[in-house]
C-alpha cells in the first residue's frame, strides 16, 4: 500500500526548467568525463586518440548509460534534481519503469548516433570520388532533417512541457519527480551581504578621492609630536636643517615657509602645489611663503 502511494506520487510532472537543467548537467559530465579521460594520454604521442575518438566515446557513453539508464531509469543530471523517467506508453497513471526495448533503443539513438555521425564525418570529409560525395550528401541531408525535427519538437516542448528531446518523444518516455517535491525555501542572507559590501566599496571609491590625504597625515603627526615653542635661535635653526621635515634627508636646495624648519626644495614645492593649505608637520604653521635658506651654515658646523 506504500509502495503504491509513492508510485502515484512519483508520476508529478516536472518543471521544463528542472529538464533543462538535467539536460545541460549531462552534457557537462559528459564534457567532465571526456577531460579526464584525455588527461591519461598527455604523456603519449599527439594524436594516439584521433583515430579512435568516435569508438573510445561511445565506449564511455556506454558506461554512463550502463550505470544511469539501464540501472535507475535516470541520467546522472536527473538523478541530482531528483528526477526519473517514466514509461509513457504504459496505459496506468502509476509510475512505470523503462521496458528492456526502450532503453536499447535508447541507447542506439543517443550513443549509436553521435557515434555514426562523428564517424560518418570522418569517412567522407576527405573522400571526393562521385559515389561518397551522393552517400555524404544524403548523410547530411539526413543531419539536417533530424535537427529541424529536434527544433520542433523543442518549440512543442516548450508549449506543453513534456518530451525534452526528440528521442523521449519516439520512445514515449517522460520526465517525472521521484520524491514529492517540497517548498523550496530560498535564503538570501549571502545576496544582502553581497550588496552591502558592494554598496560600501562602491562608497568608499566615490568618497576617497575627497580626501586630503596627505595634509590629514600632516595633521595627525603634528598632534603626535606636538612642540611648545617655536626656537628661534641659528643653533636650533642649524640643528633642524641636518634633515627635510618631510622626506627626513639632507635638505636639497634647504627652503623655509616662515618656521624654524628646513624643506628640500622639491619636497615643499610639490606639496604647497598639492594643497594650498599646507601646513608644517612639525609644528604646525602655514606656508606664508616658499624661501632659500638665508643662514650661511656651514657644512663642516652641520656635520660635526
């Protein structure tokens, strides 16, 4: 009795988004699978796997149906959304596993046919004798006709739900859910985290460049290393030019801007041109005007 209600509940139809995505799953297995089978011949010769492409991947497509299809009646993409297919043809609305004859066939229309196509390409792209250019002709012609089938049949998918690909519909094999479907609960505490981090970094590139920089930087270090008094005397003014109150070097082309410190010239001259307001960063006073220094100091009375 359980067991019959889960099978009524097993036959919901599915969302054509969920086989969409089961679709694109598989493809991205199969491209997955592929890779990593490659990856074990780099060592090998360019090439070893060029003329035997076709047959070593329908060799793994059969492998992935052998343990998908032929084994839980669902692709690696539908068993992770939770989805099954179902036998169509059968006359009870119960869930209804694949016939033996449906999923040989489905294997010669998916593996069988990629592979004769691939191969097919191979044969006749560089053969020119007349008979192989009627057989490729036909071929392609055959290619063409399945992929404008494919596209209606996608259109009638995409108007009635049911009957993904062009092989389901043949078949008469069809998407359900295999559990009832819950309510999905979406959280979206990482979306706000993520916009508020962008809106403050999207702030704080609009409003750095606002900033003064440099004369905050002055400022906090004149309230570091406060002084008293302004020292007038040579001696002092001596002992301050031994290096630039900015770059702390010894002062190229020493300049004053009226205190009892000394500046290289093109350390005062860049920053007065950058801010106007420039202050001293040793004690704090404005820049009332940018000159030589006029004590004649001696380099010997420096040094020493």
């Amino acid at each position: 009795m359980a067991s019959s209600t889960g099978n009524e509940k097993g036959v919901n139809p599915v969302l054509r988004i969920s086989q969409l995505d089961a679709l694109e799953l598989n493809k991205a297995l199969e491209q997955l699978v592929w890779s990593q089978f490659t990856s074990c011949f780099h060592g090998f010769k360019p090439g070893v796997l060029a003329h035997f492409e076709p047959e070593v991947k329908a060799f793994l497509w059969l492998i992935l149906w052998r343990f998908t299809i032929y084994s839980k009646n669902a692709t690696v993409g539908q068993a992770i959304l939770n989805i099954q297919y179902k036998n169509n043809l059968s006359q009870t609305e119960k869930y209804q596993p694949l016939s033996k004859h449906q999923k040989l066939w489905y294997l010669i229309f998916t593996v069988g046919g990629r592979w004769l196509e691939e191969r097919c390409y191979d044969l006749f792209s560089n053969r020119q004798l007349q008979s192989f250019c009627k057989t490729k002709h036909y071929i392609n012609f055959g290619a063409g006709l399945l992929k404008l089938c494919g596209l209606v049949n996608f259109l009638v998918f995409l108007q009635k739900g049911t009957f993904a690909t062009l092989t389901e519909r043949v078949l008469g094999i069809r998407s359900v859910f295999c559990k009832p479907q819950g309510v999905r609960q979406v959280g979206f505490e990482y979306m706000n985290r993520e916009l508020l981090w962008h809106g403050f970094a999207e702030f704080l590139i609009y409003l750095l460049p606002l900033i003064n920089v440099q004369k905050l930087k002055l400022k906090i270090s004149s309230w570091c290393l406060p002084i008293a008094g302004l020292p007038n005397s040579e001696n002092t003014l001596a002992a301050h030019c031994k290096e630039c109150s900015l770059c702390g070097e010894w002062p190229t082309m020493p300049h004053t801007i009226g205190c009892s410190h000394v500046f290289c010239y093109y350390c005062i001259k860049s920053n007065y041109l950058f801010d106007m307001y420039f202050t001293c960063p040793k004690c704090g006073s404005e820049v009332h005007s940018v000159q030589p220094l006029k004590y004649k100091i001696e380099m010997t009375e420096l040094q020493s």
